[in-house]
C-alpha cells in the first residue's frame, strides 16, 4: 500500500504543483510585491517603475517589457478594467486563473491599441454587461492579470508610466473587499505544507469539469477532506507517501524540463512552442480556439501545465511570444560560465513585434547581477554591431570580451550554469513550420 500511496502522491503533485506555486506567488504581489512590483491588494494594479533587474526573483521574469501586475479577486463580484490607447505601441495583458490557464489577452495582437473597457466576471455569473464593455468570464474567483509594456530603455519609461497610470480596475457596485487567498493550517511541519495548500486550495478554486475525476481520485491522500487539516495528526505511512511521493513528482519535473521531453530541438534549442497549450476549457478575448494550440491528451497537458508553472510561470501563448530555452551548446555540452561563447545570426528571429535572449541561472532561471546591468540583448538593444552581410555575433561569457564588437555585443552569463531563453514577440509563421531555424551556441577555443 506505500508503495501505491507514493505513487498517487507524485500524481497528485504534478497535478497540484501549478495551483500551490501560482497562488504563493499570488500572495506574494499581494502582501511582499517582488522586485520592482510594491505589494498591491486585490483588485489593485502594482505598476513597476523599470524595467526587471536581478531583485526580481520570479522565475524566467523577462527584460523586455515594464510590468503592471494584477491580483483579482471576484468573490464578491465583478470589475472594470479600463485600458487606454497605446497609439501603436506593443502591450499585452494577459489573463491567468488559479490553474495557471491563460484564458483571455487584450493588447495590440489581441484587441488592438486603442481606448477599451472590459466587464471581468466570476464564474457563474449571470447580470448585464453595459453597452460598450466587453466581458471576460474568469474561471475562477482568483486571478491574475499579467500586464507587459513594451519599452525601449531607460528614456522610454516615462510613456510607459503615462500609459500605467491610465489602466484602472473597478469594483462594480457595492461590493465589500474581498478576503483574498484562504490560508492553510499553518501550524505543520514543512514538509506537509504543499499538501495542506492544495487541499485547501482545491476547495476555493474548483479545476476545470473535466479534470474532477482525476481529482476525486486523490481521496486516500486528505486532498478531498473538508474542515480542520488531516495532516494535523496523519498517519506516519501516509506523511511517508507524501513526502516520498512530492520529492519524486518535483524531480521529475526538474528532469522533464532539462530533457525537453516532447520537445523539437534544434541546434539545443529547445522549442515549446505549445507547452501553454494545457488550456482546453477556457476561451475568452485574444485566445485561438484551434486544433493547433489545443492538446488532446489530457494527461500530457497536465504534466506539461506543471512543467511550464516550474520552467516559466506565467508564460503567453505561443502566438502571443514563443519561447526557446538551451541549455546546451551546439556540441551537446551544458552552458557554463566557465567557458566563453557565440551565437550568430546570420537572420535574426522574425517577428511582428521584437525579439530578445534573456540570461538566467539555474536551476532557479533567475536574473543574475552582472558588471553592466545587461540582462537580455535584442533588436532594441542600443550599439549592437552587425557584419557587413547583416549578420549578428553576440558573445556570452561571464568575462569582458576585449574585443570591441564583441563587448557591445556581450550578454555576460553566470560564473556557474546559465540557461538563456530566446523570446519572439507576436512571432511569424515561419517560427512555427520550422521555416526559421535558431543557430547553436558555438563555444570559443
């Protein structure tokens, strides 16, 4: 029977991983902010003030983009969201449940740039929508709205916070505030904390129809038990599985993430074009309903759902950014910031929007201090130097290159392991039909 308990555990961790990290981070940009994000309440923008630095610690946290985050709680009823007009300029807001779907974008791609109002509804619900307001129906009571505005630097910010200022969230009607997140017993020892967070979020944020069985199945572990924890006084056969079961279902996880399983790998780059694709029950405003951004194993979608949670919460949608992490170079060998290396473009990536590589550690994927605070390099970079055929060599080292065009065009790694992650903002069809191929990491010497 231990041996069948630890593995529904590790099931049941895969499962539950995505919900449990998303909602501390959710706690987190509501009681603690995270780098440049102050601490916001519920149903309250947090806008950074520039762009993410190594303070930031959010994993896979981009360099492109400032950020105006938003932690709904519908509990109590909807809101107003009011966007304004960007005059052209790429922004995208995208809309993120408990499950880490993403279920709705409003933004250039999306909805286009001008002037918007939007009706953010719980589930459920059924009153008027009031003319000129479009809805988005939330599935569940919490949420999250993970703004990105495009900025081109430093001297670009003051548009961007003009633009901040201008996005607003309204309660609608008398509403008191909400609670916010319920809190699990906090009195456990650590390592049943996951456990007694899931349990208690599964109740607050039912998942999707389709997924209840699976969930029921979860029985034998407490998951399903209401009131007071049963971890309090558990069976040490059970606290065994649990344990057991959790440690297997994260190193699995870790495993899957740097083996790219499922995964189209070119020159090591690593290509999950579809790994938010985990989404088959929630289509609001700006997602594609098709076929080709739908997977049909549930299972498979469940696994990759916690494996993108671990790898890059938060992440859009392919047709939104798509996203190509390495962590190898073009020989087969890990990145290492004990070497030095170059990546060539004889054609940058194609896109609608803009492109960049952003440097992370590992196994964390956060930013990582460096000399001269650069910590992505793309067509917005100021000073990159290019060939005389057009090409772009850009030069990854932990060292300063003495070369002159290779230091403007340096990305400085970690002294230690480093993943970088190309990101192609509203991406071109060639991105996905293999049309385009990403060039190796060649190592130097």
């Amino acid at each position: 029977m231990g041996s069948e308990l630890k593995d529904l555990a590790a099931k049941a961790y895969v499962y539950g991983f995505p919900l449990v990290f998303n909602l501390d981070q959710v706690r987190r940009y509501t009681t603690t902010g995270v780098g440049a994000n102050a601490a916001a309440p519920f149903n309250e923008f947090s806008h950074a003030a520039e762009l993410a630095g190594p303070k930031d610690t959010f994993v896979s946290i981009n360099n492109d983009t400032v950020y105006s985050m938003g932690q709904l709680d519908l509990t109590n009823g909807p809101l107003l969201l009011e966007v304004p007009d960007t005059d052209g300029a790429y922004y995208v807001l995208q809309f993120v449940d408990a499950w880490t779907d993403n279920f709705a974008y409003v933004g250039k791609r999306a909805t286009g740039t001008a002037a918007g109002r939007y009706l953010l509804t719980p589930p459920g619900w059924s009153g008027q929508t009031p003319a000129g307001v479009r809805r988005i129906s939330c599935p569940t009571v919490v949420a999250s709205i993970v703004g990105r505005w495009a900025c081109a630097g430093e001297d670009d910010l003051p548009r961007v916070r003009a633009l901040q200022q201008q996005l607003t969230l309204t309660e609608v009607g008398g509403q008191t505030r909400p609670l916010g997140l319920p809190t699990p017993d906090p009195n456990l020892p650590e390592a049943l904390a996951f456990w007694e967070k899931l349990r208690v979020y599964l109740q607050a944020y039912p998942p999707a129809a389709q997924d209840l069985p699976l969930q029921q199945a979860f029985e034998p572990l407490g998951l399903l038990a209401w009131g007071a924890s049963p971890y309090a006084e558990a069976d040490p056969e059970l606290v065994d599985a649990l344990t057991a079961g959790a440690k297997a279902g994260h190193d699995g996880l870790v495993a899957a993430l740097k083996s790219g399983a499922g995964d189209t790998i070119v020159n090591g780059w690593h290509q999950p074009f579809h790994i938010f694709d985990y989404n088959d029950d929630y289509f609001e405003i700006g997602t594609i309903n098709s076929p080709e951004w739908r997977i049909d194993d549930r299972t498979k979608a469940i696994g990759l759902r916690a494996a993108a949670a671990m790898g890059g919460l938060w992440g859009n949608h392919g047709y939104e950014a798509a996203y190509a992490p390495v962590y190898l170079d073009g020989d087969g060998a890990e990145l290492s910031g004990e070497r030095s290396y170059t990546l060539t473009f004889a054609q940058t990536p194609p896109v609608d929007a803009f492109w960049s590589i952003t440097m992370y550690d590992v196994p964390e994927y956060y930013l990582v201090d460096n000399p001269i605070d650069r910590y992505s390099i793309g067509d917005r970079t100021p000073g990159l130097v290019y060939a005389e055929d057009g090409s772009l060599t850009i030069t990854l080292s932990a060292a300063e290159p003495t070369d002159p065009t290779a230091l403007a065009n340096w990305l400085p790694t970690p002294a230690a392991g480093f993943r970088p992650l190309l990101r192609m903002y509203s991406p071109r069809p060639e991105v996905f039909d293999g049309t385009y191929e990403i060039p190796p990491i060649v190592r130097v010497g």
